[in-house]
C-alpha cells in the first residue's frame, strides 16, 4: 500500500532536483576547497555525481513504483532490509538537520543577528512541515516557481557583476595539486549531487517512470552548471579571496552597485537559500517520514511529522558547535560518511536483485 | 523557557491525539507518543541549558581520526 496518492511528472522531478540541489550550494560554495579551480572541482564532481544518480535511478528502474524501503524489504528480507532502510532514513534525517543548520546559521550571521536561531528553526520548519503534510506533489508545483526564479537570480546577478569580473583571476588554471582538486571533485560529487539519492524515496512516485532516469540527469546537469556559472563568477570577481569567505556568493552580489542606485541586492542571495534550502530540506523530511512510516507499517506518515520535525530542529541546533566546524565536516568527513548511503546501500541493493532475479514476478512483488 | 516548550508540545499533542484515537490507529498513536516524548525530553534538556553532544562533530572526528585526514 503506498502512502503517498499524488503523482509528479518527469519534468516536476527535474525541476524539484535543480532545486534540492541548489538547496544550500547556491550560496556555499561546492569545490571552495580548490580555491579558483573551483569550477574544475564542480565539473569533475558533476560527473561523478551522475555516476552515483545512474546507480539509484538503475535500482529505481528496476523496481518500479518502490521506494528504497520497499526494495530493501524485497530484496533483504523484512529484518535486514528494515535496518538498512533506518540507516538510510537517518541519512535524511541527518541530511535534514545539517541544511537547516546552514540555513539558520546563515540567518543568524548575515541577516538577523539580533534573533535567536531556535526562531528561525522552528519557523522554516513548519513552512516544511505543511509542504510535507500536503504531498510531494505539492513540493513539485512549488518548486516550478521558486526554482525559475533562483534562476533568474542568478543570471540577473551574474550580470550585474559582469563590470567588476576579471578573468585572469582565474589563471593559472589547475593551479591546485591534483591530489587536492580531486579530494574537491570527489566532495562536490557527493555534496550536492550525490545527495540526490533522497530521490530514491520520491521516484516512486513519477507518473513515467522509464523516462526518470533521463529527468534525474537532465536536473543535475542543469544545476551543475549553474553551480559552474556561480563559481567562475565568485572567482572572477573575488580572486583568492573567494576561498576564504563563507558565503563568497553573498560577498559578490555585495559588489554590484549601478549607478549607485541598484545597491545591496545581495538579499536576493539570501532569497535563493531561503527557497531553495526549502527544498532540500523538505525534501529530506519527506523521504525521513515516509520511510519511518513505511518501515513501522503506519496507514498516513502524517502523524509523525511534527514530532519528526522537532526532532530534526534539535539535531539542527547542536549537531556542531561553531561554523568552522561544519566547514570542517563538509571538507573533509561528510565525502567519506555519505559513501555508504549514497553509493553502497543503492549499488549493493541492486546487484543482490539482478543476482537473486528480483522482483519476481507474482508472489514476492507486493 | 521551560515552560514555552511545555506548552509547545502540549498543542502539538492536543492537535494530534484526540483525531488518532477517534480513528482507532493506535499503531500511528504509539509512534507519534514515542517520537513526541523523546523530542519533549531533549527539548526540556536544551531548555534548562545543558548542552547535547554534538552528533556531526564527533560523525566527522571519528572518521578524520580513522582515517587520518
């Protein structure tokens, strides 16, 4: 029995992954780690990326209308695939908290020094919360807005700062040893694109489900792209200094000034992780939801989500202790920690179906 | 502080509770309470001012520390 009635289009599904995976890269910056060669880390990453989005979506063919519960409970058996399936929820979870630390901490550093981070927790999550009671369709219909708009966003942006980039900051190219660059493609591969495995709780839900693997690609290629875009911009126009800022896109659209009239539309910025963040977030409470109640066999995943919620707002609030310390993870644990959910789990689940001829047909497919 | 978040949850389940019980799922009803309660316990810890261990803090310093990076 599935849990979710509503059904997304293959163009929706593309639109929703541009936006997750915007979510908080629009503004930290992915491959910031390669300094000016950044762009380079992002487009090597994005290969990478779509390496990992053929795995999922592979395993997502292969079962169609199954989210990555019910494959694991296919494929495992009920015990083993229900602990594989909480390992995964609690990736969501954590994946959940650990944007909405980004979000609130951005807030806090930028925007509303003055009010507590707890506020803007708890409001954020219940605009969440209400998109996730009401469907991914929903969260699909809004995302065709507010992801057409980001874009805009940037390109208004990006050529409003035009007057102030200089190219050559971007020379010498490959500066950055080899070793590092590929270090920063390997963690911009898994943040953001990779983190489009969530989707393997939401492809269940495509009304064409053989065209998804190319709606899942044709997302993350669009993103990355713009994820390039940004950070030649950055670079460009910020020179070295683009590796040390914490929100070098913020910093950049600080710089535009026309005719000293079109001033500070950094808050627009601050408008895309607002939205986007939106996105991502919600869409990690929708898989961490559906999965928990598909996992513990409920009739509606609607009665856990404000306590979910809560509980997501809570890891939000003390996962780290300071900035540098998320910054910390993002470069250094979180390429490694998201390694088993974002490839192991997808890449072994499938080749145990193709070994065991999973789903039969008949019996065992419910 | 204490006493907002007492409130808080106290709407949370007064929303929640009565619509589960009316519909007889007491499996949804048992998940909600055991989610609820633990939220209610943690947020009644960071309420009174004692810190959380940091969970991705130590995620990243036992894998940097495995791995030496």
């Amino acid at each position: 029995m599935h849990l979710e009635k509503g059904k997304i289009s293959n163009f929706q599904l593309s639109v929703l992954i541009i936006g997750f995976i915007f979510g908080a890269s629009v503004i930290i910056a992915p491959g910031q780690g390669a300094g000016h060669d950044a762009w380079i880390a992002i487009a090597l990453g994005l290969i990478e990326g779509l390496l990992i989005a053929w795995i999922f979506t592979a395993l997502a063919r292969h079962f169609k209308g199954k989210t990555l519960v019910e494959i694991n409970s296919l494929v495992y058996g009920k015990f083993l695939g229900n602990f594989i399936s909480i390992l995964f929820i609690w990736y969501l979870f954590h994946l959940g908290a650990l944007v909405l630390n980004n979000y609130s901490r951005f807030l806090k550093l930028e925007l509303y020094p003055a009010t507590p981070k707890i506020l803007t927790l708890i409001l954020i999550m219940l605009v969440c919360a209400s998109s996730v009671r009401r469907g991914i369709e929903v969260l699909a219909r809004c995302s065709l807005i507010l992801v057409t708009l980001t874009v805009f966003v940037v390109i208004f942006d990006t050529l409003l700062v035009a007057p102030h980039m200089y190219l050559h900051n971007l020379l010498p190219v490959l500066e950055v040893p080899i070793g590092k660059l590929l270090w920063n493609s390997h963690a911009t591969a898994t943040f953001p694109f990779g983190d489009a495995v969530a989707f393997l709780m939401v492809l269940a839900f495509v009304n064409k489900p053989e065209k998804s693997r190319s709606a899942v690609f044709k997302g993350i290629v669009i993103a990355g792209l713009v994820l390039i875009i940004v950070a030649v911009r950055n670079a460009a126009v910020l020179g070295q200094m683009a590796a040390i800022y914490t929100y070098p896109s913020y910093i950049t659209a600080r710089v535009i000034d026309v005719g000293d009239v079109l001033t500070r539309v950094e808050v627009l910025v601050a408008v895309d992780l607002i939205t986007m963040g939106f996105f991502k977030i919600s869409v990690a409470y929708y898989g961490t939801v559906l999965g928990l109640a598909q996992v513990f066999n409920l009739r509606s995943y609607r009665p856990i989500i404000l306590p979910i919620g809560i509980l997501m707002v809570i890891l939000a609030l003390t996962n780290v202790s300071n900035t540098a310390e998320m910054f910390d993870f993002a470069n250094k644990g979180y390429p490694i920690y998201t390694i088993p959910f974002q490839i192991a789990i997808p890449l072994i689940t499938l080749l145990l179906a193709k070994l065991r001829k999973l789903p039969q047909t008949g019996g065992e497919q419910a | 502080m204490s006493a907002l978040v007492l409130i808080g949850f106290g709407a949370i389940a007064l929303i929640q509770i009565p619509g589960l019980v009316r519909k007889q799922w007491w499996r949804e009803l048992i998940c909600f309470t055991v989610f609820w309660s633990l939220g209610l316990v943690l947020a009644v810890i960071l309420s009174m001012g004692i810190k959380l261990p940091p969970l991705t803090t130590i995620i990243n310093e036992t894998i940097t520390g495995i791995l030496k990076i």
